[in-house]
C-alpha cells in the first residue's frame, strides 16, 4: 500500500495535470518565500567556506600537522561522502519532510569544524573532514527548496542564488584564509575552522527559525513503518561499498602505490564489480529506488547527470590545483594566492546571474551550457599552456573562464535535470545531480593525483637531485632541499648542508620546471573531458514549456482535492 502512495505521488507530472486544475490561483512570489531562499542559502555559504579552505588551506595544515601525503583526503572525504549521501538523504526528505534533515546535517558540519580547529595530527584532521562532510548530505535539498518554493519560471533564478551564496563563501574562505595564514602563520588554520564552526552554527539556526514549510503528503499519510519500508536499504549499501572502495584504490594509485599493486587493484575490482551490481539491481528489480525509473522519461535527465560529473571533474581539478600552482610558481603569500582564486568566484556570480537572465528570457538551457564547458575547456587550456615565464598577471584574466564555466554550468544544468522529471521527485533529482557532481570530484581527484605525483617524481629526480648533485651537493641533502624549497624557505635550504647559491639557483629553477609540467599534465587530462561534455550538452532540450507560474511545492497548505491531482 505505501509503495502505491510514494509512486502516486512521484509520478505525477504537472504537464499531466487536467485543464481545470490548472486555474486554482498560484501563490506567485511570496515575501515568505523569499526569506526561505536567504536561509537555505546560508547553508550553502557556510558549506564553500569549510571545502575551499580544505583545499586553499591543505599546506597550511600539514605544515602544522604533518601528514602532507594525506591531504588529498581533507577534499577527497568531503567528495565521497556528498556523493554516497546524497540521494538517501534526498529520499528521506522526501518522506520525513526537509527542515530538521537540514538543521541536524549542518550541525555535523559545526561539529566537524571544531574538530579540524583541535587536531593535533592528520588523522584527526581528516576525522573531522568526514564528520564535517556528513551535512553535505544536504547539499541537493538546498537545490531543491530554493526552486520547489518559487515560481517554475524563476528556476534558473532559484539555482543562480545558490550559486551567488556559494561564491560567497568561496570569497570568504580565500580572502580570510589567506590573510590568517599570510606571513608564515600556518597555525592560524585553527582560527578559520573556529569561523567556520560559528558560521555553520549560524546557519543551522536560521534554518531552524525561518524555515518551518507545511507538511509534504508523504511525510503525513505513511505510517514510519511504511517510510522506512520504502527507503532503498540495498541499495545504499552498494552505493556506499562501491563508492568508497573505487575511490580508495584510485586515491592510492600512484599516490604512493603502483597501479599493480593488490592495495590497489582489489579495492578498484571490487569497487567496480558492486557499482555493476548496484545498477543492475536499480535497473532491473527496483524501480523506485535510488535510481527511480520515472527519472529517465525524458533524456535531459540522463543527459544532465554526465554533464555534472563532467562539471565536477573540472571544479575539484581548479579547487586543489589552481591556488597551488599560483602558490608554487608565482607566490608564497597566502592572501595574493586567494585573491588570485577568488576572482573564480566573482566570475561565478556575475556570469550566474546572467545564465539566469537568458534562461528565464529565451527559456533555454541548452546553448549556455555548451558555451559553458567551451569555458572549462578554454581554462584548462590556459592553465597548461603556463611556463616558468608566463606572467603572473595571465592568471586573473584566466580565473574568468573558470567562474563563467562554473556559473553558467551550474544554473542551467540543474535547471535542465529538476524540469526533465516529475515535480514530486525534485529532492531525489537534486541528490543524483549532486552526487554524480562529487563522484566526479573523487574520481578526478584520485586520476589528477596519480598524474601529478608521477610527473612530479620522475622529473624531480632528473632535474632537482641531477642538477644540484653535478654541482657537487652531497646525495644525502637532496630530500631537505627540496623540501625546503617546496615550502618557500630559503633561509632554511642555505643552511642545509652543502648548499650554496649556485646550487640553491639551479635546484629551485630544477624544481620549478618539474611542477610546471606535472601541473600541466593534469590541466591536459581536465581539458578533455571538458571537450566530451561540449558534445554531450548539445543533445539537451530546451524546456520552453516548464518555464510558468507553477509552484511545485506551495508554502500555503493547497486543498486536498488539489493536491491529489499532482499539484504538491
């Protein structure tokens, strides 16, 4: 009996919706609703502040530390669990209703911030990433009530406010992060989680007061019994399995391990061999489950997914690599190093506001979305043709391409996915969107390391070590020097042994070049699958029709003969 409820519900289109139910008035935009589009976005705003400084900020903390082979894991972790959490977290919000799934996941957040703030060691650094990564779990429900509360023809504008919010944040962590941690301040990580803790804090609270929607039909009709009997325990277990094991092996591959190895191997196989069964299962035995069937009725769907994974390929490629190559080849002052990202997210803001324009104008998605990852591409482009003597001042100019690529992206893809499927499956929608999001991030990750540290190990050997022991350094002072020189201490790598300015020269142009093309090598592998989603996004659809005065989800309690007829 439940399960007829949930597919009653989840299935209706408001296309299908008889011609008299149409004319009950609509709320339009409400002052209420309004206010509960600023108190989801703060959410989003406190999320960015806590990812971007795990990554703007990683050096900073293993300086501290210690473990800086690990700090893959502080955005990696983030990545995984937003990926493996989303779509049962969006299913639960389905059924339990959204506010306290929000305040509870973003308290996690505070609570991971204050553990990060403490840490002594890298373990507990990264324990308090993935306890902090739990209220990302709630990122597609941020997606899903700023649009279900407004106006379908305000779409692209619901999505683009999310997307002002998260530049926001990316702002805040940068500027903030760099000026705590400028001058040889590495500790001062501590007094930004400490920030982000009271920001999450506030955020979760906000929510609490402001946010208070009437009761979804679901989350009043089934009995707890039902809800829980409806929820796809299988498979989130093979989600979960499958997700972790993959990107373990790949988080290990050359990064120290060989692809041969069995630590590496095993994980991937069976990680592979789950993801497989988890699809057949969805396919072919459950068709309300993660991958809901009434999902795939229109291609923009299927379609939007690829296109996001691709997105978050490029996103988790410039979050980790973009301030450490400003960091490694221009600047060590942390503070220019975020000044240089930020101009990411001031790109992001301006260029979502006008995806939101032209969406809302021509009610098309498909063309801003192609121009959007020719900026991917035209970025990453840029970003490997830099050489030792590419000026400083190309980057800011190159940061654009990455802010319109990630604005316009963003708006129309989510955009595209929520009006290709049914209204009542908005949260499951936003959760796939933003899991396919950061399981791109854990798998660009995982290849962009393995590219990196290989094209960094074999040419520092060859270049550092050749170029400072021909000049008579003893073998045993290489590894200090270099790393020394990674760190930007001179003063340090005068005093290691055997050391002079002939050879701090030579070793420190050696070490450059071999940055410059393990940068580039992963900017080469991030700019061809920006020219796949090129091609891919040319087969959307515009949605020309979705673009009206519905409301999918009215603040106002509608009539329950009207709420039968698919309109909540």
């Amino acid at each position: 009996m439940a399960d007829s409820k949930v597919e009653g519900t989840a299935s209706t289109h408001l296309e299908d919706v008889p011609s008299g139910a149409t004319e009950v008035e609509q709320p339009g935009v409400t002052a209420r609703a309004l206010v509960i589009v600023i108190a989801i976005n703060t959410i989003y705003f406190a999320q960015l502040v806590n990812i971007v400084g795990s990554g703007s900020l990683a050096r900073d903390i293993t300086a501290v530390v210690g473990g800086s082979t690990e700090s893959v894991w502080f955005t990696s972790t983030i990545a995984i669990l937003t990926a493996v959490l989303s779509p049962p977290v969006s299913q639960a919000a389905d059924l339990w209703g959204r506010r306290w799934i929000l305040v509870a996941l973003t308290a996690c957040g505070c609570i991971g911030a204050i553990i990060v703030s403490r840490a002594t060691g890298v373990g507990q650094v990264i324990a308090g990433f993935t306890v902090g990564g739990i209220c990302y779990g709630a990122q597609p429900l941020l997606h899903a009530v700023t649009s279900e509360v407004l106006p379908r023809k305000y779409r692209a504008w619901a999505q683009a406010s999310v997307n002002v919010s998260a530049s926001l944040g990316g702002i805040y962590a940068l500027l903030v992060g760099g000026a705590l941690t400028r001058n040889q301040r590495p500790e001062n990580f501590r007094t930004y989680w400490y920030t982000a803790a009271g920001i999450y804090a506030i955020a979760a609270l906000i929510v609490a007061v402001l946010y208070r929607p009437p009761p979804r039909e679901l989350q009043v009709t089934l009995t707890t019994n039902e809800k829980l009997r409806h929820l796809d325990w299988l498979g989130y277990a093979l989600l979960v399995s499958s997700l972790t094991l993959f990107s373990l092996g790949l988080s290990w591959a050359q990064n120290p391990l060989p692809w041969t190895s069995p630590a590496v191997l095993a994980p991937l196989i069976v990680g592979v061999a789950l993801i497989g069964t988890l699809l057949v299962y969805e396919i072919r035995f459950k068709k309300d489950g993660l991958l809901h069937h009434d999902l795939f009725r229109h291609r923009n769907f299927p379609i939007s997914l690829f296109c996001i994974f691709t997105e978050g390929l490029s996103f988790y490629c410039a979050n980790n690599y973009f301030a450490f190559e400003v960091g490694t080849l221009y600047t060590h002052d942390a503070l220019r190093v975020g000044l240089h990202y930020s101009v990411t997210f001031y790109g992001l803001i301006f260029f979502a506001l006008i995806a939101a324009v032209y969406c809302s104008a021509v009610k098309a998605v498909r063309l801003p979305t192609c121009v959007a990852f020719t900026m991917f591409a035209l970025f990453n482009a840029l970003m490997a043709s830099i050489r030792t003597t590419t000026p400083e001042a190309n980057l800011w100019g190159y940061a654009v391409f990455l802010g319109a690529g990630l604005g316009v992206c963003l708006t129309c893809l989510v955009t595209a996915a929520q009006f290709a499927t049914p209204p009542g499956l908005i949260a499951i929608t936003s959760g796939l969107m933003i899991g396919m999001r950061s399981l791109g991030g854990v798998v660009g990750l995982a290849i962009y390391g393995a590219i990196f540290n290989a094209a960094l190990t074999s040419n520092i050997t060859s270049r550092v070590a050749g170029a400072s022991i021909a000049l008579g350094l003893p073998p045993t002072s290489v590894a200090d020097l270099i790393g020394a020189l990674s760190a930007g201490d001179m003063t340090g790598a005068l005093a290691i042994s055997g050391v002079t300015p002939t050879i701090l020269e030579a070793a420190g142009g050696g070490l450059q070049q071999s940055f410059v093309i393990a940068f580039r090598n992963v900017w080469i592998a991030a700019a061809s699958f920006s020219l796949v989603a090129v091609v891919a996004s040319l087969f959307l659809v515009d949605p020309k029709s979705s673009f009206d005065e519905r409301v999918d989800a009215p603040l106002k309690v509608l009539p329950l003969d009207v709420q039968s007829k698919g309109h909540i």
